[in-house]
C-alpha cells in the first residue's frame, strides 16, 4: 500500500464533518504531506530519508 492512501484512509475513518463534503480528504491530506516533506527535507540526505520521500510521494510502496 503507498502512504498517500494510508493518510486518506486514516482521515475518512476520522470523526470530523467535512469527511462528507467531496473532495475533503484529499484538502486534509495535501498540507499533512507538504508538513512531512517538509520535516523530512529538513534532515540531511541519506538512503532512508530518499526511501521515506518516495513513500510518501506513493513512489514507492510502504513495507508490510
């Protein structure tokens, strides 16, 4: 499975309102991946931080 579809699975299982409106969770996912990029970049480059990107860009899958 990619991280991407983990996240939106996470939020619509969630208890919030907006989970109903189209489109919701994807608005909800978009700056919680741009604030794991972010924190991600921010660490010197190395093979594993290269491999969590790709996860998180859905690039790669996530290991079972």
């Amino acid at each position: 499975m990619k991280f991407p579809d983990l996240l939106l699975q996470a939020i619509s299982r969630a208890e919030i309102p907006l989970r109903f409106e189209p489109g919701a969770e994807e608005a909800v996912a978009g700056p919680v991946l741009e604030l794991i990029r972010a924190w991600l970049l921010s660490h010197s480059p190395n093979p594993l931080i290269e491999e969590l990107l790709e996860e998180l860009n859905g690039t790669r899958e996530v290991p079972k």
